[in-house]
C-alpha cells in the first residue's frame, strides 16, 4: 500500500465480502465536522471507521465523532496500512 486510497479499497473489500452495508459521506461545509469515512451497519451494529495512511492521525473533529460513536455503543475504528488486515476480525468481536 502506497496512500490512504489503498486503505479505502482494502476497507472497501472486506466489507463487501461480509455483507456490510456501508457508505462514504461527501464532506461539504453544511455537513457534521469528523465524520469517519466510511458509515457502516453490519449485523444490526452501527460502525465508523476512519481510515488513515503513514505517520497521519485522526484530527480532533474525526476523534470527537469516533468517541461520540463509541459512546453511543457503536463501533468507533481506526484503519491504516498496519491494521487493515485485521478489520475483519475486529468487526466480528
């Protein structure tokens, strides 16, 4: 993997595989600030997932929405290069 781009597709094709519903909201400036990447239901949970690349990290908006989630006893992740072989494993505890 060379950018966040290829996290996407990597996230993009686990969930197809599982049978997860799931969408990538378009940011615009009328929208919620942080809003993961990609907007999931699988199994009748509700799951966030943020996807970064490298050395980068959630912003402080990315990691409001993500405990806001998690708060809310959704799934709040985090996905890189490093993790992203093991989404699927996360997302059936």
């Amino acid at each position: 993997m060379r950018k966040e781009g290829d996290v996407k597709q990597e996230v993009k094709k686990t969930l197809d595989r599982m049978g997860a519903w799931w969408f990538m909201p378009v940011p615009t400036g009328y929208g919620v600030k942080g809003v993961p990447d990609f907007i999931v239901c699988l199994n009748g949970r509700f799951v966030g997932i943020e996807t970064k690349f490298g050395k980068n990290s959630p912003s402080k908006w990315q990691k409001l929405q993500l405990e806001k989630i998690a708060s809310a006893e959704g799934l709040a992740l985090v996905v890189n290069e490093k993790n992203v072989h093991e989404l699927e494993e996360l997302l059936t505890r």
